[in-house]
C-alpha cells in the first residue's frame, strides 16, 4: 500500500517523542504537526484541561489556586500516566478532526528508564486512545536513526542525547542498542543549577523559565562566549524578587558565571560517558575511532560542547544537523521501514 492509498483509506502512522521537555508529534503525510512543551494545565474542580504546550508553559509560577499546571515526566521517568492521556487526548483532538481511530500505527519514544510496567501502560493507553498497534522505542535509538547513522551495519556508533530531563549514552550496532547508560544530569537540572546560583549569589530568585533564557543565551562550555553583532560578550539582565526586601529586582548574568555553572554539572555527565566506554566491548570500541561520536538533544546546540567531548573521549564528535528533532526524525524513518525491525513490539 502506497503512502496516498494508506492516507485515502485513513491508515495514517504517527510518531510521538515523549520527551521530558518536550512533546513531538510527526503524522505520515503530513511531518511533524506538533512539537511544544511537555506541560499540562488542569482545573483542579472539573479535572478539564486548560492548555497543553505552549499555553500551559506560560501558566508556570503565574497560576491561581484552581489551575494546576504538571509536567508528567521528570529526570526521565513517568510521573502519572494518567496526564499522559490527558496531554496526548488533548493534542490529538487538536490534529485529527476524525479522531484518534484514523491511526492506524503508533511509535512513541520514550526515555530509556521507563520500566517494563510503564511500558505497557503506555501501550494500554494506545488502546484507550482507539489504536490498537501501539509500540515502544527508546528515545536513543531514534535518535542515533534521526541522526543519520546507519545502524544496522555490522559496526559501532555512539549517540550522546542531552535531552531535558536525561542526558543519555548508546552503543549502537547491527540494529539495536548494545549498551546505553544515563544520568538525570540535563537541560532541567542545568536550569535548577542556575537558579539556585543566582539564588546564593545574588540573594534573586527566579524561575525556572528565566533560568532557561539565562542558558540558551549565555551556555558556553569553552571561553568562547557568545558575542552580539558589535563583538561584545552578551550578557544577561536577570530579573526576579529580592529575597531580602521582596521587591522586583534586576541583575546582569555573565556567560562566565554560566559557563562555571555548566562546568560543574559536566562532571557528572562526562563520568557516565566513561563509565560507558569502560564497558563498551573492544571491536566496538574500536569501531568509534572511525564512526565518531554523534551528538543529539537540546544540550547539542551548547557553545564549545564538541570540543568539550573530543578533548575527553580523543575521538570525532559531530553535532546532528538538527539535533532538537533528531527522535521525532528517527520515528518517521522508523515508521517507514517496518520490515526491517527497527523497533521492539511489545
């Protein structure tokens, strides 16, 4: 069946990266129709949803005592299936106007820690969701595919996914996932880092959204800072309450403050990173000496980040071309080659 007879007869395969930070959506067809933040806002009376996405991010640290905002995954695990419905109900609504029974595959990444019992309650939730063909595949395996990499040859690669709530390691070879390691050391964490910075040092609190400007405008890992169109290092105006006086306040973030911040919270990544090489058998070991390392997840696009792992690992390391969307692109190939076994059936 041909890719428009599937879309005639309205057997249509969607994708869906669960990710911490993050929710994408790709439907055949169409590409990726949905891509925002993990977040849910709910009232807590009629246990209806408000917003998902966007709309409910900006709900973060400015709602009422009737409006409860939640992100169902955090530092990689589920937190409550139940909003994962509810989120996913939600979106589909939004995409589908014939509703969910149109689809006729469902692919959803999820991070590698989920257990086996979260597993099958997301494909029980297929079910719920009317799509009887509901299947899991870890998130760094979709990306190693998203990436680029051919990993069905009968060679090593390695995928490094810096994601929002894990930082994630796959060995990769002749199809799966040899080995994977991970630490809760991510895009979230550097956030909490950063604000709890600001908080001892300059006695400001902020939240976690300003955390996140403060990080993808100023996050460098090298002394090369980011500079505007005159040359000059960019700087940050934090703004927040005075945690002496309770009033609104202003301080300027530098990118060295932050790159001391990012530093820090490296270690931890860079000892699972050679805790995994530690283990990684020899032949694939070897292997990466020619295949290099890929990068992928919203860390990716850290300033100096390549060079930060070369200089550990002494091995090529390539940032994926659109890093952010690395999973969301593997599911579409992954939905395109379903006799090759590109994923587990559950």
């Amino acid at each position: 069946m041909t890719e428009n007879e599937k879309l005639q007869n309205g057997k249509i395969n969607v994708g869906v990266d669960l990710g911490t930070a993050n929710l994408r959506i790709y439907v055949e067809g169409r590409g990726t129709v949905f891509k925002e933040p993990s977040i849910i806002a709910i009232d807590k009376d009629s246990k209806k949803v408000v917003s998902v996405g966007f709309e409910a991010a900006q709900l973060v640290g400015k709602v009422h005592e009737k409006v409860e905002v939640i992100k169902p995954l955090n530092g990689g695990v589920i937190s409550d299936i139940d909003v994962i419905r509810d989120i996913l109900m939600f979106t589909f609504d939004k995409i589908f106007t014939s509703g969910t029974s149109k689809i006729n595959r469902l692919l959803i990444c999820t991070p590698s820690e989920i257990t086996e019992t979260e597993k099958e309650a997301i494909v029980i939730l297929g079910k719920e969701l009317g799509v009887e063909d509901t299947r899991i595949e870890e998130e760094i395996k979709a990306a190693a595919i998203g990436g680029g990499i051919s990993i069905y040859a009968p060679s090593g690669h390695m995928v490094i996914d810096i994601g929002g709530g894990t930082s994630s390691f796959g060995i990769m070879s002749l199809g799966d996932v040899v080995l994977s390691k991970s630490t809760k050391v991510a895009g979230e964490y550097f956030d909490k880092q950063i604000m709890h910075y600001v908080k001892e040092k300059y006695k400001l609190e902020i939240g976690p959204q300003t955390a996140e400007k403060i990080k993808i405008t100023l996050a460098s890992l090298t002394g090369d800072y980011p500079r505007d169109d005159e040359g000059n290092v960019i700087t940050y105006n934090a703004m927040g309450r005075d945690l002496v006086t309770g009033l609104p306040r202003m301080d300027v973030i530098t990118p060295e403050e932050v790159r001391e911040i990012l530093l820090d919270c490296f270690e931890s990544i860079k000892s699972t990173l050679i805790a995994t090489l530690e283990i990684t058998p020899p032949e694939l070991s070897g292997d990466l000496v020619d295949n290099g390392i890929l990068l992928t997840g919203g860390g990716a696009m850290i300033k100096g980040i390549k060079e930060y792992f070369e200089d550990i690992t002494h091995v090529q390391v390539k940032v994926a071309t659109n890093p952010i969307n690395a999973v969301i692109d593997g599911t579409k190939k992954l939905l395109k080659n379903e006799k090759q076994h590109y994923y587990g059936d559950y």
